[in-house]
C-alpha cells in the first residue's frame, strides 16, 4: 500500500512538472522557461536531473541559443507534439521511469540502457552506396510482436520509454505506426529517407505526437543527389516542410565523410536545415562496414577533430540541437554499447552491442533484453568502458579497435552477416592506423580539458563523477554476491 501511495505520489509530481514545462513552452519567454528550470530542480528526484536543471538555466542565462530552441520548439509544433516530446523524453524518461531503472541497478548490479535502437527492416526504396542494411536484404522484417513484447518489458522493467527506429526505410512498414499508437507514452526517434512520408502520413503523425523523424541527407543538394540519387534533396526538403507545418518535431541526420565534412557543418548547410524547420541534428562519421566498405572514405584524424571544432561552434550559434556521435563521448560517460547506454536490435532479431557492431550472442527471439544484457559479452563491454579515461576516443571498435578484437577472441559473437568480421581481419591495419593518428589529435585534447565545455558545468561533472562511482560499487557488491552464491553452492 506504501509503495503505491509512493507512486501516485511520484506520478503526481510528474504530471505537475510537465503541466509546468508545457505553460512555459506555450508561453515561450525567457522568463518562463527559467522559471521552467527552477520547477524542473525543484521538483526532480534525482541529484543528476536536478544537476541538468541547473545547468541548462546557467546556459540559458548566459544567452546560449538553447534558449532560442526552446523557443522555436515551442512555436513550431503543434499541442500534441509538444506534449508527446515534453511528456515522453523528459517526463516519462527523466522521471516516472527513475525509481525503475534505480531498482533495476539494485537488483542486477549495473543500470540498464536508456534507450534501444531497433531495426525492424532491411528493405529500402533507394539504393545508397555504403549502406550496411544491404547486407541484410532478403531476410524477414522484425516481428510487430517481438517489437511491441520488447518495447513492454523496457518500460516495465527498467523505465524506458524513449526508443530509436531504423532500417532500412522504417516507413515500409506502415504497421509501425499502430505501434506508435499504442505506446503512446513513448517517443520514437525515426531514421527515414523521407521519401514515403505522404501528407496523409504526415498529418497522422502530428496525431500521434510522440515520433520524431530524422530525414537523411549527405550534405547540399549535390552531395545528397549523388548518393541517393537525382532529385532527392528536393523531394526531402518538401517533406521536411510538410513534416514542420504540420507541427511534427523533425530534424536531420549526416553521416560524415572524407569529401563532405566541410559542407555538413558548414553554416549554409546548418542555416537550410533551419529553414526546412530541423530542430534536432545528428551526426555520425562513415564507417567500413556494409555495401562495399572503404576505408579512404573515413575521416581523417585531422577531419574527426575538424567536425568536432565546428559542431562545437555551430551549437554555440545556432539555435538547432545537435548531436556528435563519437565527438560528444565525453557527455554520455565514453562508449554507449554493450547495454552501458543502448543497444542494437537488428531485423533478425539479434541484439547487437552498437548499430555498427554486427556481433551478437543472443537473439531476441529467444530471450529478452533483460537476460541478453547480462550476457557475458555484452558485461565484458561495459566493464571496459571509459578504458584509459579519455572519452573523447570513445568507441572500441575504431578508436580502440584492439578492445573489440579481445572481446571477439574471447567470446566469439557470431557475425549477424556476411562479411562483418573483416572488422577484425581485413580492416585491421587500416583502424589501427586510423586509431594512432585519432589518438595523436584527441589525447592532447583531452589533457588540455578542451572538452569540458560540452558538460552543463562543474555542477554536472561532479554529480557525473558520483554516479559513476555509485555504479561501480554497486556492481563490485552485486559481483562479490553473485561470487559468494557460487562458493555456498560449490
């Protein structure tokens, strides 16, 4: 009876804080949404949401264009979009689903991923060089019902209700998007090419308000023709405007390569996304995995460290936010995989550490995502993470590429398709190349703390150091008890 009178309780504050935060959207001053911050510390649960709340006034004060994002966020979607993103991402997110994840880390030892990416097809209207879903064309699109079991058990046991949908083209499947309507106290983060979002799909997602479309793009007009093909950009950016004035929450994604880095953060790129109505951007640098991998296509060392001076300066200027897979390690504590912060559910079903990790050792046909995190491959990836400290070299499979290598020699995860393995055979010497020179450019960096700007101050360093700490001990506890059952057993 306590226990529910506790979550009514927590429900409750939940409620009055998103009323809160969705008056001061609607009313769109800089007033308000200080005011907004101060709800949203004083009410938070938790020292490191409270920390958040801190920092994002402090930055807000100081005149950064977070502000002007709030803003734009709050002018250009419509009441149910504005409230399926509010409600979803930081209400059910940040704090109905708290007292969840914090249980779970008691009862297993680590905290659980805070978010799941999945990729529910391999089939595709267009034909992009270097597109690793090729690899999995042919095979059977994942289950609805394995989607909507998994989705169920995240949100039950660990309080997640922020997941990621890929492809392939995800609007393949207009089943998803009863998906989406049933779990409405979600948000779907949506990887598309835009190409089949008509004005009827369109419309049903503002309905919906709890999906937010990523439309992919490789920079201007010419670079995206010549890998999506002949009028592309056009078609993209009519249903990015349609997707904006049907008051949709729409951004973009890039991957970065050697020959377009200089265009995808430049300001006239930033600048048209802005007009397309972009509030979210995501970037992610090529990899040699999929259709025909090249490794002359990577970034430079020189070009990794480029892309991550330019974002930098673009997110102090621009009033769009954006997101620097790799480049912003040090904001989510080094490497996501392994369940340390996601995971990768593939249209097989197998439950990949990372979405360019194509190694599983478990399937989700035959378990759940609970059992698979404490395989001890996906333990093993965790335990290593942050490596040497430096987070701004984050990934083990191109920063630190003999990390893998180890974890492949001793576990042995199966390939999920045909050619993935040359990660670790063919490519070798190339990432190990790549890795020296990246090494040579961000270690200096990061002694020089020219990182530190993208944490929301010292506030949230030390409240990051803390948890961290916590985490660890916690896991030592849960370690040493699973050993000691062992002994008693024995």
């Amino acid at each position: 009876m306590k226990r529910v009178l506790i979550q009514r309780l927590q429900k409750g504050v939940a409620n009055h804080l998103g009323n809160k935060i969705m008056a001061a959207l609607a009313d769109g001053s800089d007033e308000q949404i200080i005011r907004m911050t101060n709800y949203w510390e004083r009410l938070a649960l938790v020292d490191e949401h409270k920390a958040g709340a801190r920092g994002l006034r402090e930055i807000i004060e100081k005149g950064h264009p977070i502000g002007k994002w709030l803003k734009r966020l709050s002018a250009q979607v419509n009441p149910a979009s504005r409230k399926g993103f509010v409600g979803n991402v930081f209400i059910n997110s940040m704090f109905v689903g708290e007292e969840k994840r914090l249980a779970f880390r008691d009862r297993e030892g680590f905290r659980p991923p805070d978010l799941i990416v999945f990729s529910v097809t391999s089939r595709c209207n267009l034909n992009c060089r270097g597109c690793w879903a090729k690899e999995y064309r042919g095979n059977p699109d994942l289950s609805w019902d394995v989607i909507d079991r998994t989705i169920t058990e995240a949100k039950e046991k660990f309080g997640l209700h922020f997941f990621t949908i890929t492809g392939g083209e995800p609007f393949m499947r207009p089943d998803m998007l009863d998906l989406y309507a049933k779990h409405n106290d979600c948000w779907f983060l949506i990887y598309t090419n835009g190409t089949l979002i008509t004005k009827d799909v369109a419309r049903r997602l503002a309905k919906l308000g709890n999906t937010g479309p990523m439309l992919s793009v490789e920079g201007m007009e010419a670079e995206t023709d010549a890998r999506r093909g002949k009028g592309m950009f056009k078609k993209i950016e009519r249903t990015a405007k349609m997707l904006r004035d049907e008051g949709v929450v729409v951004g973009f994604s890039v991957t970065a390569t050697r020959n377009n880095v200089e265009v995808v953060s430049s300001d006239e790129f930033i600048d048209t996304m802005l007009d397309w109505g972009a509030l979210i951007g995501w970037y992610f640098q090529y990899v040699p995995i999929g259709d025909r991998p090249d490794t002359n296509l990577m970034l430079t060392p020189e070009q990794r460290d480029y892309l991550r001076r330019r974002i930098d300066k673009q997110r102090a200027a621009k009033p769009v936010f954006l997101a620097d897979f790799w480049n912003d390690g040090a904001a989510v504590d080094g490497c996501m995989a392994g369940g340390k912060r996601y995971l990768h559910i593939n249209n097989n079903g197998d439950i990949e550490p990372c979405v360019f990790c194509h190694f599983a050792v478990d399937n989700i046909y035959d378990t759940t995502v609970t059992e698979a995190l404490k395989s001890p491959f996906f333990r093993a990836i965790r335990e290593r993470i942050p490596y040497d400290g430096n987070m701004l070299r984050c990934c083990m499979l191109f920063d630190r590429p003999q990390v893998f290598r180890e974890h492949y020699r001793r576990f042995h995860p199966r390939p999920t398709h045909k050619g993935a393995e040359s990660l670790v055979t063919d490519l070798a010497e190339a990432l190990d190349r790549n890795r020296d020179g990246v090494a040579a450019i961000l270690d200096k960096a990061w002694a020089e703390g020219d990182w530190q700007h993208i944490l929301s101050g010292k506030i949230e360093k030390e409240e990051r150091q803390r948890r961290a700490a916590e985490d660890r001990a916690i896991a030592a506890a849960a370690a040493g008890s699973g050993a000691g059952a062992q002994a008693a057993a024995g």
